[in-house]
C-alpha cells in the first residue's frame, strides 16, 4: 500500500499552467469525444429529414428533430450506466477508455451501415460510449482537486474550453463533408476522430497516475447474475414497448424525457433516505433539487441549436458569407466560438472575485434569465419569410447564449462534485447529467410546436416561462445557500 503513496505524491506535483497534469489528458480525450459527438448530432437531423435524392431518409421534420432531441436525453440517460459501471465495475479511469471505445464503434456504424439500421445501431453504441465517458471524465477530474482547493473552478473552466474546441471543429468539418461528398463520410469523420482522441489517452495514461483506478464500491460475484437479469428485462420492455406501438419514432421525445424524469425522481429519494448519507450531506442534497430543476430548463432551450435552430439555420437563416454560402449545420459551431473567446474571461473573473463572486444559486439564476432573453430575440424576425435572417444577428445572438451557458453550466459540473455525497460521487454526476436530459430531450418535445408561420409565439412564450423561472431561483437563491452547508 506504501508504494500507492509514494506514487501518488509526485504526480499531484506535477502541474500544468498551474493544474494538474491529468488535465491536459481528460481535456484531449473530452475534445474529441465532443468533436465526433457534435459533428455527427448537427448533421443527424438534416440525415433524417432530407429526402432520399438528397442522401436523407426522408422522415417527417417534427419527427427528425424529435428523435435528435430524444437520442441527446438518452445519452445523458446513459451517464448513469456509465457512473455505475465505474462505482461498481471497472473504476473511472478505465471506464473513459472503454466508452471511447464504444463511441467510436458507433460513429463506424453510422458510416458504414444503409438507412434506420445504421441509425438504430450507431446511436445506441455513441449514447452507451458517450455515457460511459461523460460522466467519468468530469469526475475524473474531481479527483485531481481536493476538496476545496480553489483552482478547481479554473480547471473545470479550462476542460470546458476542451468540450467546447472540440464542439466546435466538429461541425465545420462534418457539414462540408455532408454538403460535398454526402453524410456518411461526415460520420466517418466522427470515427476518426474519437480514434485520435483514444490515441493519446493511452499515450498519456500515465499522467493521471493512480487517480480513478481504485473501484469504489466492487460489484460481488454473487450480484452479477441479478445485474445481467435487469439489464434483459430492461431491454425487453424496450423491445416490448417498440413492437407494440407504445413506444415510436415520434413520441420518442416525450418518452425519454418522462423515464429520465421517473429516474431522477428515484435517484433522489434514494439519496435523500440512504443510511449511507449523513445529515449534513442530505441537506446539500436537498439544496441541489432547484438548481436541478433550473438546469433542465435551461437546457431544454439551449439544445435546441440541435433541433428547432438546425431547421431554422436550413430554412430561415441567409447563410451567404461574401458571396459564399456556408453549410447550414454550421449552426453547431457558432456558438463554442464565443465560448472559447468568453472562457478565459470568465475563468479570470471567478478567480479574481474568489469569494465575492455572486453564489452557485445566483449564477445559475443569471444564467437560466439570460438564456430566456437571448432566446426571445429571435422573435425579432417572427414575420419574415424565407432564407432572411441574417447570418451575424444569429451570431450575436448565440453571443447571448454563451455567456448563460458560461454561468451556469462549469459552474453546474463544479458545485455537484462538492454537493455530492461521499458514497454517491459519481452517481450525483450521472444525477447533474439526468437535468441536462431532460432538457435535451425537451428541446425534442418542443421542437414538434415550432413552425416559421409563428415563430413570435413560439420564441415570446418559450422566452418569457424561462425568464419566470430564472426569476424564481434568484428569489430562493438566499434558501439555496443555507442549504449548502458551506459550500459557496
């Protein structure tokens, strides 16, 4: 056991710009999973929905942007999977390695394999890999940080830069590959570059030293037959449920954003009654729920760059670029541009304020305000026709919903590390992700309300209730904070 010790004091020396080394390792292979994960999601819908003259699959558009809605909630469904297997099974550090594994099957799939069957079995494999990745990779880097170290917040800010580069580039080079060549060879892409991101993961292995090895709470031989039957019957009612009618392509939406709901519901008050969750670890539990509430709606508008402003970027957005039109999916990369450009802003700003910075609760409510006002503006053009909008005001626009995004969501990954209890670390991750599914599979749900003819209801009403809802959690934010129990 002395040998584990001695290892692991020189790798927390070892820094990088100030962090841990590890960093740099989690920030590459986060790059690319989210390089091969927007690069295939920003052209999926268009696959879907385009005719088959055009390399589409000729869908219904309310259906494509459904099942693009839906398949996002699911891979955030699949987090918890992911935090499972690395609490019980494989620890968190080999389950990153394995669902980059997987995600990359599921790019190939998508490539290689004609119509829905490709479809079905790629998006299954990318949402069980990216589950198994996100949600490690995040808490991952938790550990490369004590308990109240106050870099924390920076390096978080910085593997964000990582998501949000890789968020970024993929779109760009799927949507001309898609406009060029056809879709599959932008799903290609994704493949390749998932394998990059693998590469140097095991090229660098060695930065995160003992870091996510360990198996926090081992699975006994006894339960694996019981575990094998659940994961069956599951599938089953899956199957059941999709043979049968219950369950189809255009009520998939409002399915997964019902079962994650039903989930969280669970999770909670599994948490809130376990034996295993002192008293002081309940109450932060507890304090968590608003901010959970806040984070689905604030996502359930921001994913919506992914279903209703993909089809609005291919209908309504004048994509020309001095005398040069842009593909339409290019929608995916605007917004980490300004990411990218805010983040060390940001990052600054935090550490300079250290503990005068507004509170968690304050900033989610800033943030969830800030993205029903951006969301409004595009209300300004309810009444025009046709390819008008012009390319810069969406720009600036997006501009709007970065720096909500900015506000909340590093902050969001953050504050569930610290509220989480001991015996539930990754698991209240997976919980953090659930509230982002059940926004992104909202933006599915929603998606099906959208028409051009009015689009001033469409973006007032959705606007205006998110506004309300971010209003409320400033008023509680004071609430909020008691509850944390010294956690800023």
């Amino acid at each position: 056991m002395s040998g584990v010790a001695h290892h692991a004091k020189p790798v927390s020396e070892r820094t990088l710009f100030g962090h841990p080394i590890g960093l740099a390792n989690l920030f590459g292979v986060e790059l690319w999973e989210r390089f091969s994960f927007y690069g295939m999601v920003t052209i999926l819908g268009y696959y879907l929905y385009y005719s088959t003259t055009d390399g589409g699959l000729a869908l219904e558009k309310s259906t494509a942007t459904g099942i693009v809605g839906a398949y996002g909630g699911l891979v955030y469904l699949s987090t918890v999977l992911g935090g499972w297997i690395a609490d019980r099974v494989l620890g968190m550090e080999r389950t990153v390695f394995y669902g980059g594994v997987v995600v990359m099957a599921g790019h190939i799939a998508l490539a290689v394999l004609p119509g829905l069957t490709g479809v079905g079995v790629g998006l299954v494999l990318v949402a069980l890999g990216s589950g198994a990745l996100k949600a490690n990779a995040s808490s991952l880097l938790g550990t490369l940080y004590d308990k109240n170290d106050a870099r924390a917040d920076g390096g978080f800010t910085l593997f964000y830069l990582g998501i949000n580069l890789g968020a970024f580039a993929g779109p760009l080079i799927t949507g001309v590959l898609q406009d060029h060549v056809g879709f599959h060879y932008g799903f290609g892409a994704a493949a390749i570059g998932m394998a990059l991101g693998l590469t140097q993961y095991v090229v660098f292995r060695r930065n995160l030293g003992t870091h996510g090895r360990e198996v926090p709470n081992p699975l006994p031989r006894t339960e694996i037959p019981r575990t094998l039957l659940v994961v069956a019957v599951l599938a089953v009612i899956v199957a059941v449920a999709a043979l049968t009618g219950v369950l189809t392509l255009s009520n998939l939406p409002d399915m997964t954003t019902g079962v994650i709901v039903l989930a969280s519901i669970v999770y909670f008050a599994i948490m809130l009654t376990s034996s295993k969750v002192d008293a002081v670890e309940r109450t932060r539990v507890r304090a968590f729920i608003p901010l959970f509430i806040a984070n689905a709606v604030f996502w359930s508008l921001f994913q919506q760059i992914f279903t209703v402003l993909a089809v609005y970027s291919d209908e309504r957005i004048n994509w020309n670029v001095f005398g040069w039109t842009a593909p339409s999916n290019w929608i995916g990369s605007m917004e980490p541009v300004w990411i990218i450009a805010l983040s060390p802003l940001f990052a600054i700003l935090w550490t300079r304020l250290g503990n005068r910075a507004p509170s968690t609760p304050r900033k989610f409510a800033l943030g969830v305000l800030g993205m029903g006002a951006a969301f409004m503006l595009f209300a300004l053009y309810s009444g025009t026709e046709g390819k008008t909008v012009p390319i810069l005001f969406v720009f600036a626009v997006l501009a709007g919903f970065a720096i909500s995004e900015l506000l909340l969501s590093p902050i969001g990954l953050a504050v569930t590390t610290k509220l989480a209890p001991n015996a539930f670390r990754a698991q209240m991750m997976a919980l953090y992700f659930f509230s982002v599914g059940i926004g992104t599979s909202m933006s599915g749900v929603l998606s099906k309300f959208y028409d051009p003819s009015h689009e001033l209801a469409y973006f007032g009403i959705t606007g205006l209730v998110t506004i309300a809802v971010g209003a409320v959690v400033w008023a509680i934010a004071p609430w909020v904070s008691r509850h944390m129990e010294g956690v800023h």
